[in-house]
C-alpha cells in the first residue's frame, strides 16, 4: 500500500488518476458489475480509506469516468476543421466501438445513480447538456442546418447507441453494420 500522503496538487492529481485507471481496468475486465471500493483500493495500491479522500463511493468514481469518456469525445469534435456527415457518423460510431463508454452509460441510470448525491448528478447532466448545446451550435452552423433538427439528430443517434447495448452481442458485427447504416440515415 502506498502510505505517503498526498500533499501537492500534483501528488494528489497522480492519486486520483491511480484510482480511476485502476478502476476502468478493474470494470472492463469484469464489465457485468461494477468492482467494489476494496477491489479498486487492493488495485491501486491505496487503503481503503485513502479512496475516500478522492471519491465517497465506487458509483461516484464510474460517473466520473464516464465524464471523462464523453469528454474526450466532445473535445475530440474541436480538434477538427472539417465538419461533414462522415465525420460526425464516425464519431458517434467510435462511442459504439468504446466498450467503457457503452457499459457505463447503460449502467447510469440502474445502478451509477444510487449512492451519488444529487449535486453530482447534476454537475454530470450539466456537464452532457452544456457540451451537447455547444456542438450542436457548431454543427448546425457548418452544415447549415437548423439547431434544432442537429438536436433531435443527436438525440436519435445517442439513442441509437445506448439501445445498441440491450440487444443480444452474438452478433456484433452485423448489430454494427446495420447501427453504422442507420448512422447515416440520421445525418
């Protein structure tokens, strides 16, 4: 276990990052539950009551990282010039292609919501809102097309890729060929 205490923002940023890292590799090795707080402590090489310093509980730490995850797909829209159909199927088809993303964003609702206070919550829905409105902004004005239908457009494809994690995965690949299709004919 690590014993020194994390003092500077850098050692208690490293921390954090060692809590989160060991929790995704903890979730997707074993995605059908989320690991316990003890199981991401032993993990990490952190006492138990350490993790408390960063996060109340394994709920909170999955929310967070699911954060993360549609924050490097927000981000990942800016570092782009060209903003066309292809381009945005893609991205939503990469959300698809992410196992995390797709297994913790069908957990939020069941189980990431329990033992997370409200104000989190709500940071996290903010957070999706704020980030959605912005694109949908940007999309709306480099394809020419009315903020409103980019909304209801965004709308249907993150509906699309959250009900594509209900369905039987035997067989992935055409359950992907045929979200991919349907992709397209949303934008």
């Amino acid at each position: 276990m690590l014993k020194q205490r994390a003092r500077s923002i850098e050692d208690k940023s490293y921390k954090k990052s060692l809590i989160v890292d060991s929790a995704k590799q903890l979730y997707l090795f074993e995605s059908s539950s989320i690991p316990t707080l003890t199981e991401i402590a032993n993990d990490s090489k952190m006492t138990k009551g350490n993790l408390y310093n960063y996060f109340k509980t394994k709920e909170e730490i999955y929310l967070y990282i699911l954060k993360d995850e549609y924050k490097s797909w927000f981000y990942s829209f800016g570092t782009h010039s060209i903003m066309n159909k292809e381009f945005i199927v893609n991205h939503f088809f990469y959300l698809l292609e992410n196992e995390l993303f797709i297994n913790l964003n069908a957990q939020v609702e069941v189980n990431l919501k329990v033992n997370v206070s409200k104000v989190e919550i709500q940071k996290y829905y903010s957070f999706i809102e704020t980030h959605v409105e912005i694109l949908t902004q940007r999309i709306s004005r480099e394809l020419g097309f009315s903020k409103e239908l980019i909304t209801q457009k965004f709308a249907q494809s993150f509906v699309l890729i959250q009900g594509s994690n209900q369905g039987n995965l035997k067989d992935k690949v055409n359950i992907d060929t045929v979200i991919f299709n349907l992709l397209e004919k949303i934008w």
